[in-house]
C-alpha cells in the first residue's frame, strides 16, 4: 500500500470502518506482492532430494516427464521439505498507544500491520500467534495455521481496546521462557518503556533462540513535536496533566526521544536484531518488507 498520506492511496482508516481487519489485511498483502516483480515466497520451501520409481498412486505432478520423454520410464521428484516457520506477532495494548494525531492511532496502525503480517504467514502455510499486552499478556491466540487461526487472530485484533500501562520489557522477558516454538517474534509498540529492561527482554527472546524484530509504531507529532500555540498534555497512563509551550519543549523532547532510539538501535545491532522505527503515516508496505527480509534471511542460515 501506498503512503498513508499519498493522494491516491486507499486510506487505511476508512478500509478499516467498511469491511473490518480482515479486507484491510488482503488488500495490503495483495498490493505489496503485486509490486514485487517476483515473490520467492510461496508457503513452506522445499529441496529436491532424489528421484524414485513411479508407484501407482503417486502423484503425477512429481512425475519427472524429461526423463519419461528420454527413456520412457516413470520417476518422480523426491523434496525434502524445509521447517514450517512460526511467526508471534506481539501487539501492545497500553494506554499510550490510543494516540494519534491522524484518523488512526498508534493502535490501530499496530493492528493494521499485525493483521497483514498474519495474513501473510499463513497464507504461506506457516503459523502465527498473537499477544496482546499491555504491562502482562492480556489476550493470546496460540501459534496455528489454516484459515481458523486467521479468523481467531483478526477476530482478537477488532475486539481489542487500549488500557493499561506499558511494560514491554517485563512481557519481553516473560514470554521468552514461555513460548515453545522458537520463530519470529515481530513487536509492535512504540517501545516508551526503560531501555534497559527492553534491551533485557529482547536478549532473552535471542538466547532461547528466537528472532525479534522491535517494530516502534510513533505518531509523526511524537516524532517531529511541531505543535503550535499552548498545548495541554494528558498522560495516557495516569501520569497527570499540564499546560505547556511547545517551542520551550521542541529541542529537548527531540534530543531525548533520539536518545531513545539511538539506544534501541545500538542494541539492536549489538544482538543482530531489526529495529524498525515507523511513522504512523508511513505505508504498512515497510512491516511486510522487513518480515520477508528476515525470514529470507533466516533460510539461508538453516541451508547454511
């Protein structure tokens, strides 16, 4: 999908109000693999093995007919089929992620890119999982696979609301001991939580084997804080009110929100994991790109 900003995109908020997560999911997935030129993703990868005699019943598909055209003998294609991929979406519910400054929140950006990326995955027969969280899990749907577990995702996803606070780091490491199947962890949260227990969190998840990838979901006026005029700031998570000059605010809210990333970003690259930060008006094109380049990157080390 296009910008969410672009004059001839299909604005996702409005998809979203007509026709629910599920049409939102298949126009974005159907639209970004419309763009590539061509998609080597097509469900579980497998690897030819041998050859074999032809047995009655044996699919003809595997059949082997260059070899039928120059010797008239029936053999078919042997593969060995590489490990399905299980992919647990993490989604945070928390109170900060209702802002937004756009027709959308933050929230609902996060589930836009949960629903896609779910759609996606199971279309290639893998699993998906989902947590929603705010400072603990609130609502699971366990890893599966088949159009049921899109259905249970999706369903999850409308039916959720923000509360709460945000602990993500504390849920980081909670549901690294706990998830059985080790995969891609994609994290959709804006990630305002104590670097330090994030870093710890996402180490974790890395030591049981795990791949995450921190997709950090911000609003463009968290980003850019190009408000004018006095500004009454409400905390989202019960951390009171105030009545502010931005201009007096702008320089050092940058400085802190770019200590911030830098932070996240350098432990990222210290545990070689992705930290995606994305702008709520950015097109959810960047959520499904990231997820292919690390799965891409994730079978080239099992054939390794």
């Amino acid at each position: 999908m296009p910008s969410a900003s672009s004059a001839n995109s299909l604005d996702p908020a409005v998809i979203d109000k007509l026709s629910g997560l599920d049409f939102v999911a298949t126009r974005v997935v159907e639209g970004f693999l419309a763009g590539q030129h061509r998609s080597p993703y097509h469900g579980s990868s497998v690897e030819f093995a041998q050859h074999r005699e032809y047995v009655p019943g044996d699919d003809l598909r595997h059949v082997d007919w260059k070899i039928y055209a120059r010797s008239e003998r029936l053999v078919v294609k042997e593969y060995v089929a590489e490990t399905n991929l299980s992919c647990h979406l993490l989604v945070d519910a928390s109170e900060s992620m209702s802002f937004g400054s756009l027709n959308w929140s933050k929230f609902d950006y996060a589930r836009w890119c949960a629903a896609a990326l779910a759609h996606l995955v199971l279309s290639q027969r893998d699993s998906a999982g989902l947590v929603l969280f705010d400072e603990s899990a609130r609502h699971k749907v366990p890893p599966g696979s088949g159009a049921h577990q899109k259905a249970g995702i999706i369903h999850t996803l409308e039916e959720a609301t923000t509360s709460g606070t945000t602990q993500v780091g504390e849920v980081l490491n909670w549901i690294a001991g706990r998830l059985r199947n080790r995969g891609i962890v994609a994290v959709f949260s804006d990630l305002f939580d104590d670097v330090d227990a994030v870093i710890e969190g996402v180490r974790r998840l890395v030591h049981e084997g795990h791949e995450p990838i921190l997709f950090q979901i911000l609003d463009p006026r968290e980003i850019d804080f190009e408000y004018s005029g006095f500004l009454r700031l409400d905390g989202l998570e019960n951390s009171g009110r105030m009545v502010v000059d931005p201009k007096t605010l702008r320089a050092a809210y940058r400085q802190e929100l770019e200590a911030h990333q830098s932070e996240l970003a350098k432990m990222a690259r210290a545990l070689g994991v992705d930290f995606v930060p994305i702008s709520t008006e950015t097109g959810l094109e960047v959520a499904l790109s990231t997820y292919l380049a690390r799965r891409a990157a994730r079978a080239r080390g099992m054939r390794a």
